[in-house]
C-alpha cells in the first residue's frame, strides 16, 4: 500500500498511541504533525488510512476517537464514560438541571 508522507506519518502516530492502548491523537495533533495548515486535514488523513486498509474507526465522538490497526489488531484507548451534557444543562449525577429564561427544570433519569 503506497501512502503519502503526511499518511506515513499519520500512521505512525495512531500506531504509536495503539501499542501502548493510549488515546489517539487528535485531528489538529495530526495536522500539526503532518504540516498542514487546514482544520480539515485531519479527518481526511484518518478517512484516507482508513480508505487504505490501514486502520479501522470503532468510535468517534466530540474530540475523539478510537481506532483499530489492521494489521495488529491493537486498539488506542476507549472513550471515558462520560455523557455528552447539553450546552445550558449541567450534570448532577442522573439529574439534569436546565435553565431556561430563569426558570429551572429537573429530569432525572433511571438506572
């Protein structure tokens, strides 16, 4: 598989953060070690080694992902269980309290 210097060494980021299960670099991580001055290089560089054969995205999320390599197998570290909380919503245990032109709402969840 031919990859571009920027993949080669994308590659090698996601591979290195693999081997020891930590958690995968970041896009602009990536762009900034690749040199490349647009914010939407770094999901391209993941989308093209993935295209590739070279690795496998298993979740994604805000600020995060977690990738697989093909060829080994290893993984970089999963998410941390923490739920998304909504913007103007902020988290107390399974209650969440909502503000909203000065009044106050309360859900709380189950289980």
């Amino acid at each position: 598989m031919i990859l571009t210097q920027q993949e080669q060494l994308a590659f090698q980021m996601i591979r290195d953060a693999a081997r020891i299960g930590a958690r995968c670099p970041t896009n602009i991580e990536l762009e900034i070690a690749t040199g490349y001055e647009s914010t939407s290089m770094g999901p391209r560089l993941v989308a093209r080694l993935a295209e590739k054969g070279m690795i496998k995205v298993l979740m994604t999320g805000q600020r995060f992902r977690q990738v697989q390599i093909c060829a080994t197998g290893e993984c970089t570290a999963a998410m941390e269980c923490r739920p998304h909380v909504p913007k103007g919503t902020r988290q107390v245990g399974r209650t969440a309290i909502t503000e909203h032109e000065g009044r106050y709402s309360i859900k709380t969840r189950a289980g």
